[in-house]
C-alpha cells in the first residue's frame, strides 16, 4: 500500500492505524510494508515525533 504523500494526511493515516490496528511504529511499519525512516522523516518535518509511551505522533 502506499502511503499519503501529504505530511498532516499521512500524520492522520498513521496515527488512526496506530490507534487502531498496531501496537507500535514497528509493527505498522512491518504490517504495511512501510519505512520507518520515511515515516519519522516526513513527520519530523511538520514537528511531530513518535512517542512510544502513547503510541503515537505528537
């Protein structure tokens, strides 16, 4: 699957699949087939970082 190309509609996308269906970036990642890095690198760009603890961007 690929993923949003807009920062804040993948921010969503990501947060809601995290919310949802995974229990962590790792796992999301795995599950979609998706990069971590891009992920991290994307959002960091429009300030939010992932935070374990709520597994979640904020």
């Amino acid at each position: 699957m690929e993923l949003p190309n807009d920062p804040m509609i993948l921010l969503s996308y990501i947060n809601t699949q995290l919310r949802d269906n995974y229990a962590s970036l790792d796992d999301l990642c795995a599950g979609l087939g998706a990069s971590r890095e891009m992920i991290l690198k994307k959002l960091a760009a429009v300030d939010y970082e992932y935070d374990r603890e709520k597994n979640a961007f904020v």
